[in-house]
C-alpha cells in the first residue's frame, strides 16, 4: 500500500481475486457493470473558509491531502461510500440491529438489520441485501449470509479462511452466526472479542457491533 500522486488527476483501478478469476477465463464473463466512489482519505473539518486568499482556496488543504493506493480489502479502504438519496432527504439513513453480540461457545444467533430513514420509509429492507464482515473469522463456525442468492454471495459464504486471523464478508439480508467450539483460540483468556460491521449496499449506512465469545 503507498500513495498516490495528487497533482494531476489519476484514476487507480484493480481487480480483486474474483476479478482476475473472470478475466482469466476469457469467456467474455468479466465485466463492469457496476462501480462505487468513496472519500475515506476526506477530511471535511479542513474547509477553511477564513482563508486569507479567499474563496478560491477554501478547500486547498482537502485538495493537498495524500490519496490511498487502490487496494482489494473492503474492511480497510472505500468503509465510507458516496451515494445518491432522493431530493429533499432531510436524515441520513442509519441501520438498526442489536447493539451488541454475546454468544457461548457453539451458541447461533441470526441477525436481520433494517435501514432507517431510506427511500421515504421509517423502516425498510434493502433490496441488495447487506454485507457482513466479521473482523476474525476465526471466532466463528459458521458465518453465512441469506436471502441473496448470487454467485458473488454463494462464492463469499463458501470461503474458507484455513484457522488464520483474517477477516470474512458475506452479503445477504440477514446473518447465521455460530460461535466457534475451538478452545486453543482463549488461550489463558475465558472471553475473545472481534467485531461485525454492517453495511447496507443500497443506502451505505453502516454500524460496527461489538463480539464477545465466552468460553464454555
């Protein structure tokens, strides 16, 4: 990972795993068909409009600010999506899930999130779905996401991590979480905590809840 250069107008693009998966079978399969934007590297609080240069250089400290290389881990880069609401919306829209995960050893719990103040409704589902990603895939038996029934979906809930600290994402409406039975992962320790953020791939409202696995 590095950084780019801001003084011309770049455009940084690479494939993912699946990416060049497609690519490589040069069936005609890989195609773009859909694209998002992000401002994570943004700090807004820089907007100076007490520049002394005036107007014209309100905004030369955002537009100084050093850009992220293009890199393929959702959990690290594009975490704050740009997106289109209707005309007028007066609140951002916001997930509404459990506060917090608390499971024994082998102990299931399904969580179904709803998005707040989205498309004119109090309440909604969004019709893509969300994504799961669990930040130790590790501390889960089974992580899988349902109601989407993709490829891209079915390929993420298929993945295999091999025991290694590494986070998971899986798209769906809702998410079977299962707490692993494996002790070697407490060590000395009778809780390990991780956390599960939810996005909304509609909307791009997002929650990160915390996880605590006790051990049994």
């Amino acid at each position: 990972m590095g950084y780019l250069s801001n003084s011309t107008v770049t455009v940084d693009a690479i494939l993912t795993k699946k990416g060049r998966e497609l690519l490589a079978r040069g069936d005609g399969s890989f195609r773009i068909t859909q694209f998002a934007l992000a401002d994570d590297e943004i700090d807004y609080t820089l907007y100076n409009t007490s520049h002394p240069s005036g107007s014209a250089f309100y905004g030369e400290a955002i537009e100084n600010m050093p850009l992220l290389e293009a890199f393929p881990d959702e959990t690290q880069i594009m975490k704050y999506k740009l997106t289109t609401l209707p005309r007028g919306t007066a609140r951002l829209p916001i997930l509404a899930t459990i506060a917090s995960v608390s499971l024994k050893q082998g102990q299931s719990q399904a969580i179904t999130p709803q998005t707040l103040n989205y498309l004119g409704s109090n309440q909604t589902f969004e019709t893509n779905g969300y994504t799961f990603t669990i930040a130790d895939a590790r501390v889960a038996a089974v992580f899988t996401g349902v109601g989407i029934n993709t490829e891209e979906a079915n390929r993420l809930n298929a993945a295999q991590t091999l025991g290694t600290n590494v986070s998971k994402t899986v798209i769906g409406t809702g998410l079977n979480l299962t707490a692993t039975t494996v002790n070697t992962l407490f060590g000395v320790n009778t809780v390990i905590y991780t956390t599960l953020t939810i996005v909304g791939r509609d909307s791009g409202a997002r929650v990160t809840v915390p996880v605590v696995i006790n051990k049994v």
